[in-house]
C-alpha cells in the first residue's frame, strides 16, 4: 500500500492547533457554508464513524476510550474540570456532563502517554459508550473522519488570477468532521509518531483540513467492520508568506492545495525559515498531522484497563472491592455498621466516607428545621448511578408502623461540590408539613 514519510526536516511552518481569541477549525475544499457538517453526526457509508464518541474539553475535543477515560492532546493543556459530550453528540436531549477525577494518576490528575502529545484523563461515572482503538500499523491509504471545532474556510488565496486555497476565517468554535486519505508518517521527535494527511484538490469528498481550534479533535479509520480511533489532532502547515522578506508583514494563515510559488516557514528575526513551495519538495498541499494511536495502543489499553475492569463488576462486587479497601472485612452487607457510628455501610458507601472509622454524626444525612421549611442535607459520591446505588428520602408520622414513603415537594437551594472527595453535598428544603410530628429517613439501594 503507497505511503509516505514526511521526516522532520520537512515540517516547516506547521502550527499547533491551540486556539486564539478568534478560534478557527475544519476547513473544506468543496465549500465555505459555515453550516456544513456542523454539530451533525455522519451519515451513508460514514455513520456511526466516531462521532457519539466525542466530547468537549476546555475549548477542544475530546474522545471517550474507556467506560471512565477520554484521550485528547497534551498541548491543550488543563484546567476544565468537567468533560461534556453534548447533545449533538450523544443524540439525546440533553448534555451529559462529566467531572473529572483530580486524584486520578496519584493526584496529578491525567496521565500523559509517554513520548507523545497524548494525554488521558478519568471521570467520575461511566460513559454510555466509547471508540474502539486503532491498533494496526496499515493505516496509510486509508479514508480517515476527521472532527474539530471552530469555523471552516476564510478568503480565497490567489495566484496567477487562480484560487490556491482559502486563508483561516474567523471562528465559531463550532464542531464539524470531513474526510481525507492517510498519506504517510511522520515523527514529531519528542512529541512521537505523526499520521499525516494532504489537502488535495478533491471535489465532492468532504476533503478537509485541520487548523486552529481542532487540537485534540479525533481521526477515525474504519477496519473489519467498525470505526476505530487512529489519531488525535496535533498540527497543521499553516504558515505562508507570499515571499522570503523578513518583517514585511505579508504573512498569513491558510490551507492550500496548491501552494506552489508560496513561502512555507515563519518570519523569524534571522529571516532564514522561508522555504518555496514547489511540487518537487512535496510542499504544495497544506498537511494536517495527528498523533498515531497504532504507535501507542498498548501503553494507551494498559493506563485504561481498569476501567474496563471495574464495569465488568456488579454493584455487589465493587461495594465489596470499597470495603476492603479500608480493610473491613467482618461484614460484607449493606446494612451492617461496621465502625458502630449509626451510618451503615450502605450509607457510607454512597457518601464516599470511610466505614471503616467514627464519623460526624451529621456528616451523610441531616435534617434541619427552618421557620416554616424542613431542610435536607445529603451527601453523594459523582459515580453513584455507576456502581448501581440510588437513594431517596423519605418520610412517616407513625414511627411504629414504619410506614415510610417517598418525600415530595424537594427544592433544592444549595449545592457543594468537592472533586477531590468525589462527592456533591446537596441541600433540599420542603414546606413543613402539618402535624404534630414527623420522621425522616435517607434510603439507600444497591442494586444493578
């Protein structure tokens, strides 16, 4: 099968796909209608390639690999701390939101792939569905679906009374995909082995090119039958200048199919990183470049196993694995109090306390009268709908019979969140009832 490799001395002018105050991204051949494949999952022979998979980190993408990890690239950098696969994404009505784990890789809060732009993070909870990996070495010659944010093609570029390409328009941050062929390797020295792609003059393909904004955007490949990850977006050649003169201020952003007669390069204080494009040094066709999942699959399936490991568990068996882990092992039941403090286990479990020591008496459910309300304090692990808990609180005016049944009417007025604890402490307030007197009660099920 044809490929290519693109050595390093021959990534000139190429440029991160981080994004600026004015945030571009996937830019097409075919066309400039800033509607096209936006916020739409593919269709045709392209359906279900990679899209319900996706999410959004910062102000970039996201994939889902693992029932509680996403990959993206490491030169984003960090500071979000939820992952939101949106409902264009999942098709439902609603975004899913998804706090990630501070304490995950021991505190350091990702986990980056060694000698690649990859990094992996974990949330709380699981992710309805994730992307199978690419772990073959033949992707070249490969149709590939790439996805980014922001907004396609901007003004035409122009030589010899001929459009060459479209410069980088403003942005959108808006998510679209398009299509392209692998056409070779890459390596990106510390920074690990590339997959790259050709903008080529393609009509009716969806043909496209990455640029500012698609950092961390996924690349699927279809093989045996299923679209699998291939690549997470790290670069792009970017960087023209009209000519080799230093300072003059002519350079601009764009993505060519024919670049030819064009300088490819940066306008340095030496003026010395200009290089002409000419077909015979293979740099007229702009280049998008994306870190190679097949080069890393077994580092990337080892830092994710155990989440696929833990949804192999039931309910039952995970609330086991949380009490050893505190060393409590004289009474594996829901309703058995280990530490004697009033909490059963089950309650602590849903609290994320520790069973296996005296808690604050109010620490996972209190209640509190207000003048004319009844306040509610529960506390809440973020997994808790994952390891198959529910809750609920609930109500009688006859303690004897222990007639309990559901309270209704809860508002919630206040809401804490702590990600380092894995938890939500939430306040309900309800209309107090009439009566001389009523108990309450916090009812904890595990179950699948």
């Amino acid at each position: 099968m044809f490929s290519r490799d693109f050595p390093v001395p021959l990534l000139l002018g190429i440029v991160l796909l981080l994004s600026t105050p004015a945030l571009q991204a996937i830019i097409f051949f075919d066309t400039g209608d800033p509607q096209h494949n936006r916020e739409t999952a593919p269709t045709g022979s392209l359906a279900g390639s990679g899209w319900r998979f996706q999410g959004e980190y910062k102000e970039f993408l996201g994939t889902m690999i693992s029932p509680r990890h996403f990959i993206t690239a490491i030169h984003i950098g960090k500071g979000s701390t939820t992952f939101v696969q949106k409902s264009w994404f999942s098709g439902e009505t609603g975004d899913r939101v998804y706090y990630i784990n501070p304490d995950f890789n021991n505190g350091n809060g990702s986990r980056d792939v060694p000698g690649t732009d990859l990094r992996i993070f974990e949330v709380y909870g699981e992710f309805p569905a994730y992307a199978p990996l690419y772990t073959s070495s033949n992707e070249a010659g490969r149709q590939v679906v790439m996805m980014g944010r922001g907004k396609p093609r901007g003004a035409e570029v122009t030589r010899l009374s001929q459009t060459r390409g479209w410069r980088w328009g403003p942005g959108d941050n808006r998510v679209r995909w398009g299509t392209n062929t692998i056409d070779g390797f890459s390596d990106a020295g510390v920074k690990g082995p590339m997959m790259v792609t050709d903008f080529d003059d393609v009509a009716g393909s969806d043909e496209c090119q990455a640029a500012f904004g698609d950092s961390g955007g996924a690349a699927f490949i279809r093989r045996a039958g299923r679209w699998r990850l291939a690549g997470i977006l790290y670069a792009a050649d970017s960087h023209y200048d009209t000519n080799s003169i230093c300072g003059d201020e002519s350079e601009f952003f764009a993505a060519m199919f024919d670049g030819a007669g064009f300088y490819l390069g940066e306008d340095n204080g030496a003026c010395d990183e200009w290089t002409l494009v000419t077909a015979a040094n293979d740099l007229d066709e702009s280049r998008t470049y994306m870190s190679r999942i097949s080069a890393s699959a077994a580092a990337i399936q080892a830092i994710i196993q155990p989440g696929f490991d833990d949804a192999l568990k039931t309910p039952l068996q995970r609330f086991d694995d949380w009490l050893t882990g505190f060393g409590v092992t004289d009474g594996t039941a829901p309703d058995v109090d280990s530490e004697s403090d009033n909490w059963p286990n089950g309650v602590e479990y849903l609290a994320a306390l520790d069973p296996s020591a005296v808690d604050e008496p109010l620490r996972p459910f209190s209640i509190e009268g207000q003048p004319g309300k009844i306040r509610f304090t529960v506390r809440i692990r973020l997994d808790a709908a994952a390891r198959g808990l529910s809750w609920e609180i609930q109500g009688t005016n006859d303690l004897e019979s222990a007639n309990y049944t559901a309270v209704t009417g809860l508002t919630r007025v206040g809401l804490v969140r702590s990600l380092s604890e894995g938890v939500e402490t939430i306040e309900y307030e309800i209309d107090q009832p009439t009566g001389s007197h009523m108990f309450y009660r916090l009812r904890v099920m595990l179950g699948p």
